[in-house]
C-alpha cells in the first residue's frame, strides 16, 4: 500500500486537502492541455466555446490556462466544435514518464 511520507498514512487516509493540493500543483506544474493555442488557430473565443458547451467562461478560462482540466467527454466535444482531434488538444510531453513493467 502506498504511503504518503509526510503524514505516514496509507493514501487512501491521506487528509483532502493534501491530496486537493497536490492535484492543483500538478495542474499548475504542467501545461497539460492546448486549448487555448487551438482556439487561437481557429480565431474562436474562450466566450464562444463556453457558449458551445453551455458551461461557464470562468470554467472555460480555467481549462485554457491549465488550471483546471475538462472532462474527457467534454474534450471530446471541443475536440469536434474545434475541429480537430483529441490528440491536438494535448500535450503528451507534460506527462510523466511510466516506467515499464517487466
């Protein structure tokens, strides 16, 4: 079982705000999706897209500055209203390396 080294407790009794915190460093650490490029490219607004996805422009902003990452569902739809595959809005090179298993 996994154990968080500060606490010393196994990671299913991990405190939420540790495990809150840790996940908005990863998001902050990691600039995980390329929506905001795409929306660019495709002379869309964030305004526009939350319009599409009847979210709120604050949500959208979010996903945009990697604060926050949308849903897969929801990447997929954008993916569509942008035009574009799923893979052009992600950067596989943000994510951590998995080491392989023998």
């Amino acid at each position: 079982m996994k154990k968080l080294a500060v606490f010393n407790l196994p990671f299913q009794k991990m405190p939420i705000f540790v495990f809150k915190i840790h996940l908005i460093q990863f998001n902050m650490e990691r600039n995980i999706n390329r929506i905001k490029v795409v929306l660019v490219d495709k002379l869309k607004t964030n305004k526009w897209l939350a319009e599409q996805l009847n979210v709120a422009p604050t949500t959208v902003s979010k996903w945009c500055t990697n604060a926050a990452q949308p849903p897969l569902e929801t990447l997929m739809q954008i993916a569509k209203l942008l035009d574009v595959q799923v893979d052009d809005l992600l950067r596989f090179e943000e994510l951590p390396e998995i080491a392989e298993v023998k």
